[in-house]
C-alpha cells in the first residue's frame, strides 16, 4: 500500500523550494517504512503524456496505481484546477471509486502571483511602437486582467476542497485568506503543514565565529516576485558608508531580471557584488554572515530557514506575515517594514558593523530552526496520512496498514 506523488515536471530537488521540500517528505516517509510509488509527471505541453519516475511513459493510470498499489495520492499543484483534472479524467476517477485518496498540497501564498504595471513597463525604451502598443492595451486591461484571475483562483480552490480529502497548506497565516478566495464549506478539510528544513544538520554553534564578511541573496531573479531590485538598492546605500570596503554581496539564482539587476548597479554604481549564478547554496550559507530577503509574497519563505538553520542572520522585509512564523524580530533575524528599503539598509549596516550582535541572533537563528527539522514535519505527514477523510467513511490508516 503506497504514496503517489503527481505533478507536472520530474521531483528534481535542485529545481526549486517545491521540488526540495517534496523530495525530503519522500524520501523520509519511504526511510520509515512508508512505501511510496514515487512520482508521475503530467506533461503539460503536447502530447500531454504522463511519465513515472523513471523517465517511462504511462498510457494506463488506473493500472499504474493498481500495479503499485496506491492508495494515497499528493497532488502537487494546488493552485489550478489542470492536473487533478486530468488525473481523475484519465483514470484517477475510477481510482477514487475503488477507495483511492486525494491530498492536495498548496505550495504558494494562496493569493498567489499576479501581473504588475513594472513587468509590462519592462524594457520600455526598447520596444518597437507595435509593441508599445500592444503593452498599453495590456496596461488599460490590467484592472480587469487581475479580477479575472482572482475569479480563476477562487473556481480553482473551490474544485480542489471540493475533490480532494486533504488540502495542505504551509502556514496558518493563509488559512483565512483561503477560505475567503474559496468560499468553502469544506473548512475541516484544510491541515497545515510547513516545509522541512533543507539541510540535514544545521550549523554547529562553534562555527558561527568563523563567518566572513559575506552578504547573500538566494533567489530566483524574478523582479515581480522576488523584487531583488530592493535588496540591491539597500546595499548601494550601504556600500556609500565608510568602513564597509571589505564586505561582499553574493547573488545565488538565475532568471530573467539577470540583465535588468546588472544595469541597475551599473546604473547606481553599486560596488562588490557578484552574480554566483544557480548553485548549491549551502557551502554559501556556511559562509556568509547576513541574508537579505525582499521577497513580495511567499508560501513559507524556504530559503529564509535555510539560512537560520546555517546561522545566517536574516534581515526580512515584512511582505507576507508568514516570515512571523519564522523569525521573532530581535531575537532570531530581523523584519523590516515592507518596501522600506531605507530603514532596511540602516538595519543592514548596524549588522555589518557589529560581529556581537550577528552572533547572538546567528546561535539564535540556529536553535530555533530546529523547530522545522525533519523528523518533526514527518510526524505531521504522517499523522496526515492516517487521518479518515472528511466523510468519515474511509481512513487513511486502514489503507496504509
């Protein structure tokens, strides 16, 4: 009796926070005797075929879970309404009828992304007039672009309460606002679960000490999401500030606002920054000593508990109130009122300038990561998985033995 994991690209933990985190909660439940059918992908892009994890096409789904003997399935995406749609469609509906399970796990803010004024405004100079254009009647439909895909987000979260047993979401925080963009009547059925720490052991207390003169940004460079461009607007202002020749802002992650955050420094004659590029981020997080986070909206903010859990001090702007969850301002990292990226840099500067301080909140950063460590997320995973679904008619512990 087995887990099935569905989604629509490969569980490749280097690909990303939803990747990672669902890789850990695999491979930990299959290390404690949970068996697990892995993954299927569900290819979006035509011939839309399904995949298992090894690569091999899957033409019959309901012989596939009946082949492994699956009884709960993880649908990864919990935000469209498109693959529990094809899963139920191409086999998955008769599954359920023989006693199969839905988990539906929301990895985002529920709110979700929508598109801004800056990202149609992009490259303005170097558009041509056609395509100018065109932009100007995106922005004069803009209003009734970001209503519509609230309308889709709210058809969207009520399909999957409604079609699924489970519906997990990374923090309390969001609890309400999905209920509000759903207007569910399946309330009962939504469980928190937050993502596991990254890393198999945090930082060793006695290492702290050892930490250079290294800022880091890990992100992906995505300016509407990850607004980077204020990170980096905060440290132009401190490398202004005497005293500071010796520190170094290292950017991990690619994406398409490479080349805009490029010319932005130019631009500001920004000194000592260097694109890393996308890497292992924990021989980074080993090293550096402050990590800056200036993100518009998170899920659960991963790569902020990554670098708590290597006593990376984190200086946060306040932009979703799950960054509450993880950090108590003062005492484990720093929150700063959201946008303000003047009070951010002066706060950036007082860490820099004071080794005392980045050390206390740094062992503090440390210890209350452990809040997140593995072993305490699988208790809830697995408490998940044999809990009886909402009708009370089945539980999952009778199908998992």
């Amino acid at each position: 009796m087995s887990i099935l994991w569905i989604y629509d690209k490969p569980i490749d933990p280097e690909a990303g926070g939803t990747e990672r985190a669902t890789h850990l909660v695999m491979t930990a439940l299959a290390d404690r005797g949970y068996s697990t059918a892995g993954f299927l992908v569900f290819r979006q892009d035509p011939p839309q075929e399904i995949h298992d994890a090894k690569g091999e096409r899957v033409d019959d789904l309901f012989g596939f879970l009946e082949a492994n003997d699956v009884h709960v399935v993880v649908n990864q995406i919990g935000y469209s309404k498109w693959l529990l749609e094809e899963f139920l469609t191409r086999g998955g509906a008769h599954w359920i009828e023989k006693g199969g399970r839905i988990i539906t796990k929301l990895h985002f803010d529920p709110l979700m992304f929508s598109t801004e004024l800056r990202d149609l405004t992009r490259h303005w100079r170097r558009r041509s007039p056609k395509q100018k254009l065109r932009r100007l009647g995106r922005i004069a439909l803009l209003p009734l672009e970001r209503r519509r895909a609230i309308r889709t987000l709210r058809d969207a979260y009520a399909y999957l309460l409604e079609n699924s047993d489970i519906y997990v979401i990374l923090s309390e925080r969001h609890r309400q606002k999905l209920y509000d963009l759903s207007g569910t009547q399946h309330r009962d059925r939504v469980r928190t679960i937050e993502n596991p720490n990254t890393f198999a052991a945090a930082l060793a207390p006695e290492e702290v000490p050892l930490k250079n003169n290294t800022v880091l940004i890990v992100s992906r460079l995505d300016e509407p999401q990850k607004r980077v461009s204020l990170a980096l607007l905060a440290w132009g202002k401190v490398m202004l500030l005497s005293g500071f020749s010796e520190w170094t802002l290292k950017v991990l992650g690619d994406g398409d606002y490479r080349e805009d955050y490029q010319e932005l420094i130019e631009k500001n004659q920004i000194a000592n920054v260097e694109f890393v590029g996308k890497t292992d981020p924990e021989p980074y997080y080993r090293n550096a000593a402050i990590y800056l986070h200036t993100a518009k909206r998170e899920g659960w903010g991963l790569t902020i508990a990554e670098a708590m859990q290597k006593g990376v001090v984190p200086l946060v702007m306040a932009s979703s109130s799950v960054f509450e969850e993880l950090i108590t301002d003062g005492q484990n990292g720093v929150l700063i009122e959201n946008g303000n990226v003047k009070a951010f840099a002066e706060q950036l500067a007082a860490l820099m300038r004071s080794r005392e301080l980045r050390e206390r909140l740094a062992l503090c950063a440390i210890e209350s990561s452990h809040e997140h460590d593995i072993d305490w997320i699988l208790e809830k995973w697995i408490s998940l998985v044999r809990t009886s679904d909402a009708s009370g008619s089945k539980s999952f512990s009778s199908t998992l033995g």
